[in-house]
C-alpha cells in the first residue's frame, strides 16, 4: 500500500500547528506589552517553541510534509522572531538594532528565495547558521524575560548587551551566507539552462 501523499494538503495536522504558531504571536506582543506579564509571555513563547518542534517532527515521522508547509513554517518562525524582538525594543531600545537587520535580512531571503525556487524548482531547507540565529533569538528574548521573573529586577546592562551584540552577529553572519548562497544557486540556474539552450 503506497503511502498518501500530502504535498499539495492544507490542512495537515504540521499545518495547523503552524497557524497556531502565527495565531499566537498578537497574543504574546499583548502579554509583554500591553499586560506586561514576563510569565505569560515566557509560557506563551515556551508553548511556541515546542509546536515548532513538534511541527517539524510530526512532518517527517509521519510523512506529511507540504508544499504549503514547506512555505508556512518558515514564515512562522520568522514572524515569531520579529515579534520577539519587537516586544523587548519597548524596554530596550537598542534591540532595535537587531530587529532591523532580522528584517532586512528576511525580505531579501524571502525575494532570493523565491527566486531560487523560480529557476530551480526546489525549496532549501534551513541551514545550520539560520538555526543558530533563531537559537539565539530565543535565548536572549527568554534570558531578558526571566531575569526579571527570578531576580525581581532587569536584566544587568552588560549581560544584555552581551547577548543583543552576540545574536546581532550571528544573525548578520547568517544573512551574508544565505544571501551568497541564494545568488550562488541562482547564478548557476541561470548559467545551466543558457548552456542548456
């Protein structure tokens, strides 16, 4: 019996779980912002976190990756980030800097990309420096969050600086070698079906 095949399938359970993902993201923004509640927003990212996995794993153990998955979990765990550190520039401005560059980073991964999947007919999958970047994305969102909670006060300046600056260069590190490698991928399309023609 052939498996089912459910790359073109919307409503996958990883699928779900992605617009979850998405459907959570106003709800922390409120609980850092609005409510100022560090321990709802730290459960709410935590919840966030482990769908993330779990997305991930139910996709491929249970082989239900998607065309429209393949698209949608990548776009979450973006979103996700830019909310995260959108919520800590209202307590630490500096976090701007990082924000920025997360955001310019991703609209010119996204029109690569794009690009890339235009001349290649293939979606690339995460590389380990966009793992380390979200990596630390979180960790520096959730030591800024529970700082706060264990120690009833902010989070010292030096240690925050530490780890805005650390995430700042491996989110750069990152957008130079996705950039290199999505023009590489293109340039070469482009030149094999020239060759080709």
């Amino acid at each position: 019996m052939s498996e089912k095949d459910y790359s073109k399938k919307i409503f996958t359970v990883p699928n779900v779980i992605s617009m979850f993902r998405l459907l959570l993201i106003p709800v922390f923004i409120i609980s850092y912002v609005v409510m100022k509640n560090d321990l709802l927003t730290v459960i709410l990212l935590t919840v966030s976190g482990v769908s993330d996995v779990l997305d991930g794993f139910i996709a491929r153990k249970f082989n239900m990756v998607s065309d429209l998955g393949k698209a949608l979990d990548p776009v979450a765990d973006k979103l996700t980030q830019l909310a995260m550190i959108f919520c800590l520039i209202f307590r630490y401005p500096y976090m701007i800097i990082p924000f920025v560059l997360l955001a310019v980073k991703e609209i010119i991964a996204a029109v690569t990309g794009l690009e890339v999947i235009k001349v290649t007919n293939v979606v690339r999958s995460a590389e380990w420096h966009g793992k380390a970047a979200t990596f630390c994305i979180y960790v520096t969102m959730i030591l800024h969050l529970v700082w706060k909670i264990f120690f009833r006060v902010e989070i010292p300046f030096t240690v925050s600086v530490i780890s805005v600056a650390v995430t700042t260069a491996v989110i750069l590190l990152s957008f130079i070698l996705y950039t290199a490698r999505n023009i590489r991928l293109i340039k070469g399309a482009k030149k094999e079906s020239a060759e080709n023609k």
